[in-house]
C-alpha cells in the first residue's frame, strides 16, 4: 500500500490512542508518546510494526499518542491511519481479511 499523503486516526481520550502516519523517505520510523512507555513501549511498537507489514507500507513516519489503547485498538487506529493516507475509500478488508 503506498501513503500518499498524511492521515490521523484516533483521540486523545483515555484508552484510546492517536495515529499519525505521514510519507517518510527511507525505512519505517514509529515515535510513542504514553504515560507507560516504559513497561509496554516495545510492545506498541511492535503492534505498528506488525500492522504495517501486514499491509505492506513501507517508508512511513508514524507518531503514536497513547493514552491506555488495547492492542487492538491500535491496530485498528494503525489500519484506518493507512487507509485514510493511501486514499482509500471503499473495498475495506473486514472480518480478519488482513493477514
């Protein structure tokens, strides 16, 4: 999938988290702000990562705002960030057609 321009999924609201994905020359670069970044940092980042190959975007600068998010709401805010930044409109992969 290729990031065509800059998109933001998310809030700032408690137990939520806030994805900004922008276009970035070169390897994938993911920033976490949270109030536990040190106990489940890795794991945030990990969570993007997986969720970023799993749809095949390279050369992204993504920000991650944290404020509790479950992992899979930050899959989820990572999924709609991508598809917002590739322009996509329509077709969305639902019911687990990610791999």
């Amino acid at each position: 999938m290729q990031i065509l321009k800059a998109a933001m999924a998310g809030t700032l609201e408690s137990s939520d988290v806030q994805v900004t994905l922008e276009p970035h020359e070169g390897e994938n670069q993911v920033e976490v702000q949270s109030s536990v970044l040190a106990q489940y940092g890795r794991q945030i980042k990990d969570c993007v990562n997986d969720t970023l190959s799993s749809l095949d975007v390279n050369g992204v600068k993504v920000t991650v705002v944290d404020k509790g998010a479950l992992e899979c709401t930050i899959k989820a805010r990572v999924q709609c960030a991508a598809y917002r930044a590739a322009g996509v409109e329509s077709g969305y992969p639902w019911g687990g057609a990610i791999k």
